[in-house]
C-alpha cells in the first residue's frame, strides 16, 4: 500500500477508482465512500502518523493497483530514463495529466512512483495516470514496431519547433543530471532540443519536469 495526505489530493483519490484501504481523518464528515472506513482521529494523532510538517485534516491507505501493460493505441506516451528526483517526478506526472498523457514508462532506475514525495507533489494526478517500469529499450523496439517515432530530448538536437510531427510519439526525458542514457539515446529516432535564447549561455540546462512541460505544450499543439 501507499499513503496520500490531504483534502484534496484524498478527494482526487474518491473520485479515481482505486482500492481504498482507510482514511483516518480529524473531519470524517468531509469523506463518504462505500467500502471504505473512514476513521475518525485527533489532530494530535494525525501529526504522528503524517509525513508532513503541516498536516491537512486527512490521510489515506491505498493499495498499489496492478500495473498495466503499455497501451500502443496511444497517440502520445512520455518515457522517463533515470528520474531520480522524487518532486521532479511527481511534477512530470501531474504536467502529463495536464497535456492528456495517460501512461509514463519509466526505467527500472527511476526513483518509486509511490514514494511519499512523488504522491505529495502529484497533486492527485498520479490517481489517473498509468504509471508502468519496464526496460526502455525494449519498450522503444516495441514502439517501433507499432509504428512511433521517438524523439529523445538533448543538448545538442534539433530544434523543438523544427522537429517531425507524426500521429504516434515516445517523448523520452532524461535524468537531471546525466540526460538520457547513450544506449536509449541511440535508439531514439530523433534528438530535440528547446532553444536557449540566452546568448552568454550562463544556464546550463532545464529542469526535467520544466523540459518536459515546454515539450510536451509543442507536441500537443496541434493534435
């Protein structure tokens, strides 16, 4: 099982679908769902049991859901390779939630999908996203052979607003602080890179989960 704090990310869970254990909460009228205890506790008793330093009234047991398989009718789907940040990935989570990506495959190597970290930053987005860890480069052969074009986002690639656009994408973001392996960079069809308007080029790269928004904000804006 994991944990999920707060109002609302509690009342994001409600609404997912997922198997809910417990909530323990210091307002349990503000929690109703069939097949679910709802536990009333002290603020004194949320403080212990909660990872936070400011505790929101609830929180909640939730078995992890089995993993699903990569689903190749997808028009979109984002790989990650190495992501070792709990909040960067928990910002990429929810960003893909936001531009309508429903499963992110990342490499055995990435920090835990149901780290508290990752949950909290989330925001409630991971409740709705496929979240699947497998080897990228089989994923990347598979892709290919359903017919999408990968394109791996470097330092030294072609423009973001000159790549090829095609009906089926793999976006593959990398660690924050090494970028995408060289074996799943070979793999990638095509190598972008966001433009830096910067002439002294005092800022070495972006975050990951800022990369990926601007990337993920062009890819989406004509589909």
């Amino acid at each position: 099982m994991f944990v999920v704090e707060g109002v609302k990310p509690v009342q994001e869970l409600l609404a997912s679908g997922l198997h809910i254990e417990t909530i323990y909460s210091t307002e349990t009228d503000d929690h109703t769902a069939p097949n679910v205890d709802v536990v009333s506790i002290s603020k004194k008793e949320l403080e212990r049991i909660s990872a936070l330093k400011t505790p929101n009234k609830t929180l909640a047991t939730v078995r992890i859901p089995t993993e699903k398989s990569i689903d190749w009718q997808r028009p979109l789907l984002l790989m990650l390779d190495g992501i070792s940040d709990p909040g960067n990935l928990g910002t990429i989570i929810r960003t893909a939630k936001w531009f309508g990506v429903s499963q992110v495959i990342c490499s055995q190597d990435c920090v835990d999908v149901y780290d508290h970290k990752v949950v909290q930053s989330t925001m409630g987005a991971l409740f709705h996203v496929d979240m699947i860890y497998t080897s990228l480069q089989s994923a990347l052969e598979a892709g290919a052979i359903h017919g999408f074009h990968s394109v791996g986002a470097a330092m030294n690639g072609n423009s973001l607003y000159a790549i090829e656009k095609t009906n089926k994408t793999i976006l593959v973001i990398g660690s924050e602080s090494h970028g995408i392996s060289a074996e799943i960079l070979a793999r990638c069809n095509e190598h972008c890179t966001i433009p830096n308007r910067e002439k002294e080029q005092r800022v070495e790269s972006l975050n990951a989960g800022i990369a990926t928004a601007i990337i993920l904000a062009e890819l989406t804006r004509n589909r």
